[in-house]
C-alpha cells in the first residue's frame, strides 16, 4: 500500500524510519488521519524526537483501548499536534494484557500527567516514572478498570458504595 502523506508528514516517517528503524512498526492512514505504530520501550525517544525535530508542541490526548486480543492487549494512543505545521499525528504503542506499563512522556509534555493517570484509571496501564501516578476517577482502592471489555456493563455488585437512589421523605 502507497500512502498520499503531504510533503510535511512524509518528512516526519522518513525521520521516523531513518532514526528508528528496528522499532516502528507500522505507518498508516485512515480517515484522513496518518497513524505510526512504535515498539512501546522507545516511546519517550520519539516523542522527544517528534517533538523536538518536527515541532509537535502540543499533545492534544493520550488514550488507551482494549483491543480484547490474547497477545498485546491494550493499544495506548498519543494525538499529537505541530501548530506550526499545521498536522496531526497518531502515535501508536501495543502492550500486553499482563502488567500494561510503558514510560511516561510527562517530561516532554505536562499536559500528560492527568490524560495518563485517566488512562491508568480505566484500562490500568502503569506509566513508569510518573510524577503522581494515582487513580484519578475511582477510589484508590478500587481492584477494577471500568473501561477494560470485560467489566460488567452494570458494574461490580458491592464493589463500591453507591449513594442510595431513594429520596429521604422526611
């Protein structure tokens, strides 16, 4: 498959492809949209490099999905953003269902720190070295990550105190 990448982007994959060679993975487009699949364990070294080199200033979000498959799991995603260039980019990275972790980018962006605690939160990937990596949404010690395919739609009975749904008719 040929891509139709703008000259901008295509300079992106070919600095991609040239300095990291051995560890991406897949370049794609769907919906308009270019996708850029990495080896997780350099996850750090391309956005520094992304950002640095091809001015992708601003991370929009970081999101995790389950892809609900035996081998690599959990797929996190970084939407990155060059105002400069006017261009969005996906960044890719595949991990396993057991001990989801990769490195966090919160030295690169700050703006990370809460889109990747979110992400913790539901799917539970650990971001290592993470300034504050604790639950954002659900108390701390909730066993569960809601967003993970095999939570029940309607929860986990007595899993959580919930406030009571019938009004007080004092």
């Amino acid at each position: 498959m040929t891509l139709e990448l703008n000259e901008t982007l295509q300079n992106v994959v070919d600095g991609l492809s040239e300095k990291f060679t051995d560890s991406l993975i897949d370049v794609y487009q769907s919906s308009g949209d270019t996708f850029i699949r990495i080896a997780p364990q350099v996850n750090v070294n391309v956005c520094q490099y992304l950002k640095k080199e091809h001015h992708f200033i601003y991370l929009a979000d970081v999101f995790g999905t389950d892809r609900f498959t035996s081998e690599d799991r959990f797929e996190l995603v970084y939407n990155l953003v060059s105002m400069r260039d006017q261009q969005r980019i996906f960044v890719k990275a595949w991990l396993p269902e057991e001990n989801p972790e990769i490195e966090s980018v919160t030295g690169i962006w700050e703006s990370a720190n809460w889109f990747e605690r979110q992400t913790y939160d539901m799917f539970g990937i650990r971001f290592t070295n993470h300034p504050d990596m604790r639950r954002i949404y659900m108390p701390e010690d909730f066993e569960y990550f809601p967003m993970r395919k095999e939570f029940p739609l309607l929860g986990i009975p007595g899993s959580i105190d919930l406030p009571s749904t019938t009004p007080d008719t004092e």
